[in-house]
C-alpha cells in the first residue's frame, strides 16, 4: 500500500476538513477527470478511481476514522481479518486473535476470526449526472457510463482455466488460515494468519484463466439507464441497489451512487419546491394595469397586473412550481414584479413626462400628502 497517495492528499484537503469540503472537493475532481469528459485519456482514467477510491473512504465516518489512526491499513479488506494488532504496536507485532486467547483462559474455545472467505458484497461506485431544471423538475430517464468491476464472463468468477478445476489447499485446508498455538503462563495462545501456500484464498489455481489471470473478476465500462425522479434537486444523490461492483467470493454486488447536477435556467431559480421569477413590466403597465403573459415550467399563463402596482410585488401561481419529491402535488410559482425605469428619452418625452408630474403633484411621486392633523 506504500504506492498509494495519501486520500486527503488526493482530493487536496487539510486532515481536519468537514464533509462539506470533502463533498465539494469530490465533486470537483470527479467532475474534472470523468471518462466521459476525458474519452480515452488513460492518465485521467486513473485519478478518477483514485478520486473515488478516496472519496469512499473520507465520507464515510467510520472508514475515516480508521483511515485517520492507521492510514491505508485500516481501510484494507484484510485488515484485522485475524482478530489482530500486528504491526501497529499492541503486542510487539504478534498477530493474536483475542477470541482464542480469552477462550483459552476461561475454557470458552470460542474464536472471533473472520473467514477471509466468506461472502463480502461489492464495492460501490459513485458517478454523477446533468440534468437540466426541466428535468428536475418533471423528472428523466437518463444514462451514465461507470466503470465497475464484474464476474468474469468466461470463468464465471472461478478464476479457472475453462474445463479445469481449483484445488482446495491442503496446507489449510481451504480457510484461507492457519492457526498456531503456544503454551504461556496464562495458557494457549492461540495465533492466526494468512495461509502462506494459497494467500488466504483457501485454494490453489493450477491453469488459471485467461481473461481474469484468476480473478474472476474483471473490470468494465457499463452503460446504465437511471431514472430520475421528479422533483429532485441539485447535488442529491440517487441509489441504485446491485448496479456497483461485484460482490467477493458469492457476495451481493454493491450499490450505484449518481449524484445530480441541475444546470441553471435563463429565468427560473429554485426554493425548495418554489419556482421564483423576476417579471419585468413598463411604467404604464404598472400604474394603468395590463395583461401580461408569465412564463411558467408549463408555459405562458395570462395574468393581470392591477393597476398601482408597484415594483416588488409578489404574486403567486398556485401548482406551477416543482413536484415534490416524496408525493403530495407541486410546489407554487412566486411572481415578483420589477417596474422598468425608461432610459435614452428624447425631449419631447422629457417635456411629456415633465407635464404628467406636475399634473401629479409632489415632485410626481403619486404620493398623496397626508392631511395634517390641527
């Protein structure tokens, strides 16, 4: 694990950065180095894993933690898998397995190793999706590109040789460990690791395949379809269960995580499940009245403008906002009223205007006077 970068490191982080920034940073890298973006850039390819990789890791709390005491080694899968402290300072690098060793004293013969073989579900992947306000709004059936790893198609996942078979491994007899045991003062200790004949793979690939030089597993670019949601908003993420990598040794596959980008509208902004707009209407529109059309997600609707309206004024539109995500119909559209100032005015207007505000009165504010009180 020596030729990994550090994971704050990767995404360009402080130690102590909150997940804001974390998230922020993924994002922007993602974003950066996507195959999508960088379509057969091998160089880019491999930061984008290594951004992910990374990512997987800071944002969840208790892989951080371990990642933060012991770095690479206490997110590795195999870290721990004997119960043990080797290497990190507890019983000078003995890998004891503390399940046998209160078993031995108290009689319990219990053990709290974990079988290395044992099923293990996938990893997940992350990738993110553009969509535009529309979209979110009524909701899309999109398609990603992710890169995942997959059962070998020509072993099916048995890492053989067509036509050939793996052997159990005698020496552990197909666990994947050997346990040794000492006699102390206190009892039998008992200690376990990793099976040095078939390294902890419980069995012994005599031809190997191919494809996968046995692995069984291979990786691949995957096309996925993704429904998005109406009503969804920028930056949430959408869960696909069994769309990630696959699982190890018979597991479930991991999950597909597609964070969404909503890219901005020429007139609309979003407030949760309010569309907002700003309408700009005249001077004479505002102080006479008028019909307007007001641009909406269904298209133009007539309204009314009373006249004395001033600028500022908010008008709703009932059910023409966003449909909200958990059900229960859609959010309203909110109007606000912007008065335009008229400007490159010849003199001839000038004088007209300046006609209309003495006929007003008050400078032309339109503002009656209130009558003071004897």
């Amino acid at each position: 694990m020596a030729d990994k970068r550090d994971y704050y490191e990767v995404l360009g982080l402080h130690t102590g950065a909150s997940d804001d920034e974390i998230k922020k940073a993924f994002r922007q890298l993602a974003k950066k180095y996507h195959p999508d973006v960088n379509p057969g850039n091998k160089d880019a390819e491999a930061h984008f894993k290594e951004v992910n990789e990374a990512y997987e890791v800071l944002s969840d709390s208790d892989k951080r933690s371990k990642y933060d005491q012991f770095g690479h080694a206490g997110v590795d899968p195999n870290f721990g898998a004997g119960g043990g402290f080797g290497g990190f300072g507890g019983f000078g690098g003995m890998d004891f397995d503390l399940g046998d060793i209160f078993g031995s004293i108290f009689g319990s013969g219990s053990s709290s190793s974990r079988n290395r073989n044992a099923p293990r579900k996938g990893e997940r992947v992350q990738t993110e999706v553009t969509i535009s306000f529309e979209e979110a709004a009524f909701g899309a059936d999109k398609e990603v590109s992710v890169s995942r790893i997959e059962t070998c198609d020509t072993c099916h996942g048995s890492g053989c040789k067509e036509g050939t078979t793996a052997e159990r491994c005698p020496h552990c007899n197909g666990t994947g460990t050997v346990t040794t045991q000492n006699r102390t003062p206190f009892g039998i200790m008992q200690s376990t690791s990793e099976c040095p004949k078939c390294e902890g793979r419980g069995k012994i690939i005599h031809q190997p395949c191919q494809k996968c030089r046995g692995a069984g597993l291979v990786r691949r670019n995957k096309t996925i379809k993704v429904s998005v949601p109406a009503g969804i908003d920028d930056g949430q993420t959408i869960s696909l269960r069994g769309q990630g990598s696959a699982g190890l040794n018979g597991g479930e596959p991991g999950d597909l995580y597609v964070t969404v980008n909503v890219t901005r509208h020429q007139l609309f902004t979003r407030e949760g499940n309010a569309v907002l707009y700003d309408m700009p209407i005249s001077i004479v529109q505002a102080a006479l009245g008028a019909e307007v059309e007001v641009p909406t997600l269904d298209g133009k609707v007539k309204y009314n403008i009373p006249e004395g309206t001033q600028s500022g004024t908010v008008f709703r539109l009932r059910g023409k906002g966003i449909t909200n995500l958990r059900g229960g119909g859609r959010g309203d559209q909110y109007v606000t009223v912007r008065v335009g100032i008229p400007t490159g005015l010849t003199n001839e207007q000038k004088d007209l205007l300046r006609k209309f505000a003495d006929a007003l009165g008050d400078g032309g504010s339109g503002v009656k006077k209130k009558k003071k009180l004897l």
